[in-house]
C-alpha cells in the first residue's frame, strides 16, 4: 500500500473544497491535477502555519470518524467511581449506605495503625 500524504489524500478527496479553502486566504490559480493542488496545499501551511492546519482539518474527508473517535476516547468513564478530591474527602458516585460505613471504617483501621505505629517506635527508643 502506497503511503500519501495528508495534502494528497485532501487534494484528491476535496479537490473543490481545497480549492475554495486556498482561495478564501489569498488568490490562488486553478491547479490542473491532484499533484499541483497538493503542492499548493503544501505551500499554504508553510505559508499559514497552525491557522492553515486547522482550516485543512475542517475540510478533511474522515473528519467525522476522527471526532467520534475523539469524542469516544476522551470520554471519562465515571460509572460507580469512587475518588478522592484535593482537600481528601472521597466522593462517590451512585454508592450504597453500607459501602460508605465501609470506606469510614477502613479509615478508622489506616488511622489506628499508624498511631500503633507511632507508640511502637517511641517504646523502642525507651
């Protein structure tokens, strides 16, 4: 399989939308083939930079398969997670009564080791 180039798949899909786009920034000569579109295509994101690279991926001809993609990946999934924020308090979603006495109770036991920890340490030192 040949591999082309995004100027080349864009000039060869959406020759008329290229062309439109090109011409919508300066004025650009009718190209006579696929080849001299992407060499203009080519030359209008070096001239254009970052502004040209998103009008291209405007006109691109798999831009709704790329966003649904993007859209399906980028998705948080939050489906009965449980979290801690940044002050440490957990928060959950759709959690049971029963599962929060568990999470207080786990807590309880963390806390109660390190302070056995701590009173193991000072009666060593002793």
């Amino acid at each position: 399989m040949e591999k082309i180039t995004i100027y080349r798949y864009i000039a060869s899909s959406k020759p008329l939308d290229a062309y439109l786009l090109l011409n919508k920034y300066g004025k650009w000569k009718r190209a006579k083939d696929v080849k001299e579109l992407e060499t203009q295509l080519k030359k209008f994101v070096r001239d254009n930079g970052s502004i040209a690279l998103q009008e291209l991926s405007r006109i691109h001809p798999d831009r709704e398969l790329i966003e649904q993609d993007i859209k399906e990946t980028t998705k948080p999934s939050i489906e009965n997670n449980q979290y801690s924020n940044a002050n440490g308090e957990s928060s959950t979603l759709n959690i049971t009564k029963s599962e929060k006495e568990d999470i207080s109770y786990s807590k309880m036991l963390i806390w109660g080791s390190f302070v056995l920890l701590g009173i193991a340490i000072i009666m060593k030192k002793q």
